[in-house]
C-alpha cells in the first residue's frame, strides 16, 4: 500500500502559485496511478488529480488548467503545480494512490491557504 509524505504547502496570494511534493513508499509505485486530494475545512476529501503509471494525466473541471500533476518513478516522487490559485482552494492537500485499493494511510498532508 501506499504511504506518502506530502510537502511544500504554504501561504500564498490569490493568483499565485505553489507546488507540491509527494514521497511515496510503496515497492510497486511506477505501476499505481498515483492521485492529489484535497480536503477543505467541514468537507469531505476529494480526488482532484490523478496521473496513470504510463503518465495519462486526468483532472476534475475545478482545477483543469490551473493544476498539473507529474511523477517521477525513479524517484517515487509525485508532484502537484498549482497556478492561478484561489482563496476557495485553501483546503489540505494530500497525496496516496489513485485506486482505492492501493491507498495506503492517510499522510498529515499539506495545507495550501491562499489569501485574498
């Protein structure tokens, strides 16, 4: 199962942008689809971006165009680009594996607020 270590987060402006690091510990990484979630104050964790282990990149319509995901398999390293941030996207993000059945616990994640 996954385990990852979600860094990077911080305080930022609206507009601005920030990426996030991801180090997973799971022997059969290159082969999973790795995700971003975020999990803003009173709501549930949602997937926002996922990335396939051939590097197929998926995006719900919130994020399409401001967010880019990547990975590095050699590296076990997943990595979020978030732009054009808005203070509605304040919220901790977190890093495990795309399919249910792999994700392993939960990280303490990253929190991204961004002011206006």
């Amino acid at each position: 199962q996954v385990q990852a270590v979600e860094s990077g987060g911080g305080l930022v402006q609206a507009g601005g942008s920030l990426r996030l690091s991801c180090a997973a510990s799971e022997s059969l990484f290159s082969v999973i689809d790795m995700a971003w979630f975020r999990q803003a104050p009173g709501k549930q964790r949602d997937l926002i971006a996922r990335i396939t282990s051939d590097g197929r990149t998926y995006y719900v319509d919130a994020v399409k165009g401001r967010f880019t995901i990547s990975r590095d398999n050699a590296a076990n390293t997943v990595y979020l680009q978030m732009n054009s941030l808005k203070p509605e996207f304040t919220a901790v993000y977190y890093c495990n594996a795309g399919a249910q059945s792999w994700r392993g616990n939960w990280g303490p994640g990253a929190q991204v607020t961004v002011c206006s």
